[in-house]
C-alpha cells in the first residue's frame, strides 16, 4: 500500500488516493479538512528529495505557477517544504487530458473546436509569459478538458523564469520530442515563442489528427522539427479553412523570428478568424520557412504594431507603365488631364477624403452612438438533443461568444444518454452581451442511473459519489467486528438497482468493534507485577503511568493507587494509571547542636520552617467526542490556567484521553472548539 495514503499532512490535508505519477512527483487526492473541499497534492518522489538539485527545481515550479491566477491555468493553493517532505497542493480538476479526448473523438477534432480550445490555451500561455513564466512543454497531456468544455494549462514541470540563462535539451524535451520547437532541439536558448511553437503542433494534431513528424526514436524525431517542413493542414483535411492553416503554420515556422511575436499576436489572429473564416492573411511557405539569405522578415498581420489590412496577392506580372513622351511646352496644359497626371490625383484624393469621412462616419456610429441605443442582443440557440461536444461546435454558440456549462445529470427514457434534455435559459430567449451563459441538463437515459458498490469504500468518499449522482443520502452507523470504522458495511437499495435523480438512499457505516464494559477489579496491595497482568491481561485495559510514591499504608512495593476505582464499569482498552509504594515517608530526626550555657543571654528563639510545596498529582481526562464532524479542536484549563493547549482532534477516535497535574483540589475546565463542553471539580490529592 502506498505509504502516503490515510496520512495527514501539516494537519490539514488527508490523502485519499493516488491519482498520477510525473517525473519528478506523485500526484494525490486530498481533503483540505481546513476548508473542506478536496484537492490535488503533488509530493516530490522521496529518491529525489535528497538531491538539492531537484528539490531546488521542484520548488522552482511551485514558485513559478503559484505567480499564475488565469482560468486557463491549473491554480496553486499551498506550497510546503520541510526536510522530510516537500510538497504543492493545487486545485482538483474534474475532467481529462486533451490527448485523451481527442482519442475518444477519434484522433481528430472539428475546426470549431480545435478554435475554441487552441484560444483558451493561447489565453492561459499569454497570461504566463506576461509574468515572465515560459512552459516548455506543452502538449495534450498537459492540457485539462474540464466537463464544460473549458480548458486550463497544467504541469509547469519544466518552466522556467523567462529571466534564466540555462540553455539545455532537458529529458522532459525529449520525452515529448514531437511538440519541442527546433531552438529547444537544438539545445538553443529558447523563449516564450518556444510555447507558440508547440502550441502550434498541437493545434496541426487538432485538426489533421496526426503529428508533423515521425520517427524511429527522440533525436530523429527532433531532427526533422530542425530541417523539415511538415506536409500542410489542408494537404491531410482539405475541409480545414485556410486562413486557419495559414494560423498553424505560422505559429510553427522553424525560424523563431518568422513566428509569431507573441500569445497576443496569435490570439489576434485566432480572433479574426473567428469573426470571417474566409479571412487570408496572406502567410506563403516563403514567410514561414528558415533559409540562408534570407531578407529580412515582414512583420505581418498581428505581429505588427500596427493591424494591416490583408491585400490581394497579384501573381501575374503587372505589364510595365509606357515611357511616356519628352516634354514639350505645347504639352503643359494637356498634362493637366494626362492619365497619372495631376487630374486624376486629384480626383483620387477627393475620393479618398469621401471614403475616409464615410469611415470616420461608421466608426462613430458603432463606437459611439450605437452606445446610446438599446444594447445589442442575441437569440439563445437551441441546443436539446445535441451532445455537450456538439452544442459547444455549433456556429450560434461558437460565433455569438456563448458559454455552455454542464447542470445535472437527468434520467429521461426519450432522450439518448449524453445528449442535452433542457437547459437555461430556455431556446429563443433574448440575452445581453456578458451574461451569454447557458446551463445544460445531460440525459443518463432509461437505465443509466444506478446504485454503485460502495462495500467497504471509505463514508466520505461513498456520500460525495452518491451526491454528485444527485441523491439524497442518510447515513446510519452500526458497530461490526469486521469492518473498519468509519467505512460502508450496507447499502440500501442493493448495487445495481435503478434509481431516480433526487432518490434518497442510505449507507451504513461500520463503527468498529462492540465495546463491552468491564468491572475494574481492585489492584491495591498487590505487586506491581500481578497488577499489570490483571488489567492487561484479564480486564483487556491498558496501562498508563507508572509513579513510585511513599505510602505509610502499603509495604514498599505494592500498589498504593489505582486511577480507576474498583468495581466501576469501564470500556475495554481504558488507560489505568497506578502508583507502586517505597514504604513510609522516613523523616529525619532534628540534629541537636550543643551549645554552652550563657546566663545572661536570653533564650533564642526557634525560626519557623517554611511550609513545603504542595505535592502535584496527575489526572486522565476523557473526552467524548461528537460524530456531527470531521475534527474538534480541544483546550483544557486547570485552576483557570491553560495546560492543554488547543489540539485539532479527529472524530474518529470517539474517546479522547488527556494527562493533566495540579495539587488539592482543582477545577478542570474541557473546551471543544472554542466552546465549554465540560467542567469538573477534580482532587488531585486522592
């Protein structure tokens, strides 16, 4: 069994299970009992926490993304690190890898949604670099598909501080050798534009469902993103738009200087795609491939400060303007009218003026005054009957900026599982831009709602499956000599049985073994030895401390004190705290120092002994605790001063025990989270 799970980290965080394992890490679920939601803790593998080299980089890591707060990257909650264990906690995503969805859609993704997933990725790389953050290592299997079709960036395995001056080929690189860019194959320093190359790759596998390159091992693979060109989108899919391959090829030109500049630049693309898909930004291989002699790249389309418009290329030559005649004063006038002549600049001008005014013209009015007409709107499409994959391609989602998110599961025997049942807002209805969310309900058809097995799962863990079921869940709690506490022993309806949405079911939960109480026996006046064998043996109890105190009523040796009283009816594994007797308290007798008469002084008088310190005792407090929780915190005053400080407890211990010392008689004050639960006068002297 994995040595980490059921352990409790820095008080807080329980792991539950084993959910992925990287290079450097073990990756786990856990509960936060603190803020009681579950999480993703990553802890670095204990081979290579004894190399500083790699703690130093693991840290590096959770440093860089907990920098990072975008809803397209994976958020960093905690980061801990001591000398035994070190350790990030991250949030829990709740859906699969983009490599794994493309394999459920068959290798290959729609345009549409190859679009709308390539956008957010370039939305969480823009965020990163702009904090000086660059990945390294993006690929599907760093990139989450959440269930409502968002997606965030996670594993910044191998980031670095855009900042650092570290030029190396990692392992990690060539582990995923068919996304690398060529600097990072070439063991070249390489920067935020490394990520637009793989990102690039990633979109090319979106859309043609196959990589740029093959081989037969890493460095031949890595080879070919140096010194080849991959066949082109449309070559494998001729239906993939073009100005979205001319996107793809851009972002993996093999020549850093010709991709583009950054996130933002290829996002301003993405976005003009998506507003005209018929859009040409006019990208040639010749822009995009690397070469000796090259002129100087022309920064195009979004690369630019300045937004081009995209021109017509004109592949015909263009016939050469005649060589017009030698000037003669008789011809001055007629230059006037001559074709180029000023004339026609003039006329190009106005017109020019005209188109500008038109344009000035229509900016203010969609800019501005259409500001102060009724803000624009957009008809919800209708989406029941569509799978969540196909609702979230459709054009009327895609092109008015809707955002679809999951609801409930819903059982309904006229809808096929997994297609849309409902939603809201309903179809039709008329929405604003910014509040374009629609909820959809999924159909689990006829049959597909059933009672899991939950035999000897832990309780937590059996309620929040059946919970996100959409049932409603009764616990009961009987004891068993079999089952562990705190796990299901029965269920009821039985496995398999078919169910309604908002059914109510019930788990029983074992609470362990009966406890039978025992009569405690006397033990006073006898050995120690005898002692312990009773009340281990025979009573099934345990033993506590052992003190060896002066008693004028038992001979040295023999129990003088039992913490329980005898004939009381205790639980079998109860604490029994003894004190054995070394005889009568001997006091020595007064030395009498002789001294010589003397008439005349008077007689001394005798100074008082100061009084002795009073003898401290020890006292078990048992606290019972509540079953309505997780943990308690406990605190115990004696005489008003804290002794036990606040401790976080866990309910699962059902009794807890605690040692505490005074003298005489004390108040003994018990407060469970924060509040009073018990106070009791206590005679430490008996």
């Amino acid at each position: 069994m994995d040595q980490y799970i059921g352990k409790l980290l820095d008080n807080r965080y329980e792991i539950l299970e084993r959910i992925g394992s990287g290079g450097m890490a073990m990756v786990y679920k856990a509960k936060c009992h603190w803020l009681n939601r579950f999480v993703a803790i990553k802890i670095l593998k204990e081979d290579l926490s004894q190399d500083e080299e790699f703690r130093r980089r693991f840290h590096e890591e959770s440093q860089a993304i907990a920098m990072l707060s975008h809803p397209n990257i994976v958020s960093v909650y905690d980061v801990s690190q001591s000398p035994d264990l070190d350790y990030i906690v991250m949030e829990l995503i709740d859906g699969i890898t983009l490599k794994q969805y493309m394999q459920k859609r068959g290798g290959k993704l729609s345009w549409k949604e190859a679009l709308h997933f390539i956008t957010q990725i370039m939305k969480g790389l823009s965020h990163a670099h702009s904090r000086g953050i660059i990945h390294r290592d993006i690929k599907p299997h760093n990139i989450m598909v959440l269930r409502d079709g968002s997606v965030k960036v996670t594993d910044f395995g191998i980031a670095r501080l855009a900042s650092s001056n570290q030029n190396t080929m990692t392992q990690e690189a060539l582990g995923s050798v068919h996304y690398i860019s060529p600097e990072q194959a070439r063991g070249s320093r390489n920067d935020a534009r490394s990520d637009i190359y793989s990102a690039g790759v990633v979109l090319y596998e979106m859309l043609t469902g196959r990589l740029p390159y093959e081989g037969d091992s890493p460095v031949a693979v890595a080879i070919q993103h140096i010194n080849s060109i991959p066949l082109s989108p449309r070559e494998i899919e001729p239906s993939i738009p073009e100005a979205l391959e001319e996107i793809t090829m851009k972002a993996m030109a093999s020549d850093v200087d010709k991709r583009y500049v950054s996130a933002d630049a290829m996002l301003a693309d993405l976005e003009e795609f998506r507003k005209n898909p018929s859009i040409s930004f006019d990208y040639t291989p010749e822009d995009l491939s690397a070469g000796e002699g090259d002129e100087p790249t022309r920064v195009l389309g979004a690369n630019s400060a300045q937004v081009v418009t995209p021109q017509p290329v004109h592949t015909k030559e263009q016939p050469s303007k005649p060589k017009k005649p030698e000037r003669r004063e008789e011809d001055e006038e007629d230059d006037y009218y001559d074709e180029g002549g000023g004339g026609k600049r003039i006329a190009v001008i106005v017109v020019a003026l005209l188109l500008c005014l038109a344009g000035i013209g229509y900016f203010l009015w969609v800019t501005v005054f259409s500001g102060m007409t009724q803000a624009q709107t957009y008809p919800v499409p209708d989406l029941r009957g569509y799978t969540l994959a196909e609702a979230q391609a459709l054009p009327a989602v895609v092109d008015n900026g809707f955002t679809i998110v999951e609801g409930k599961s819903v059982a309904d025997a006229n809808v096929p599982a997994g297609k849309i049942v409902s939603q809201s807002p309903e179809a039709d209805t008329q929405v604003k831009s910014g509040g374009r969310e629609i909820t959809v309900h999924l159909s689990s058809g006829s049959d597909a709602l059933k009672m899991p097995d939950l035999y000897k799962q832990d309780q937590r863990l059996a309620k929040d499956t059946l919970e996100r079921m959409g049932l409603v869940v009764t616990v009961e709690e009987e004891p068993s000599d079999e089952i562990t506490a705190g796990t299901v022993m029965g269920q009821s309806p039985a496995a398999e049985t078919e169910l309604q949405s908002g059914q109510q079911v019930t788990i029983i939960v074992s609470t362990g073994p009966i406890v039978q109480p025992v009569p405690m026996l006397q033990v006073t006046g006898l050995d120690l030895a005898e002692a312990t064998r009773i009340i281990t043996q025979d009573l099934k109890l345990n033993i506590g401390t052992v003190d060896r105190v002066p008693s004028d009523e038992y001979p040295e040796g023999k129990v003088c004190y039992q913490s329980t009283a005898p004939y009381t009816l205790v639980a079998e594994g109860t604490t029994v705290n003894l004190k054995v007797s070394t005889g009568p308290e001997v006091s020595e007798p007064p030395v009498e120092t002789p001294t010589a008469p003397v008439e005349s002084e008077p007689a001394v008088e005798t100074a008082t002994p100061a009084p002795t310190a009073p003898k401290l005792g020890r006292k078990e407090v048992k606290v019972s605790l509540p079953s309505d929780r997780e943990t308690v915190t406990i605190r115990i005053l004696v005489g008003g001063v804290e002794q036990i400080p606040a401790q976080l407890v866990d309910t699962r211990m059902k009794t807890a025990r605690f040692t505490v010392e005074g003298s005489g008689v004390q108040t003994v004050d018990v407060y469970m989270d924060d509040s009073l639960y018990s106070s009791a006068s206590v005679d430490f002297s008996a």
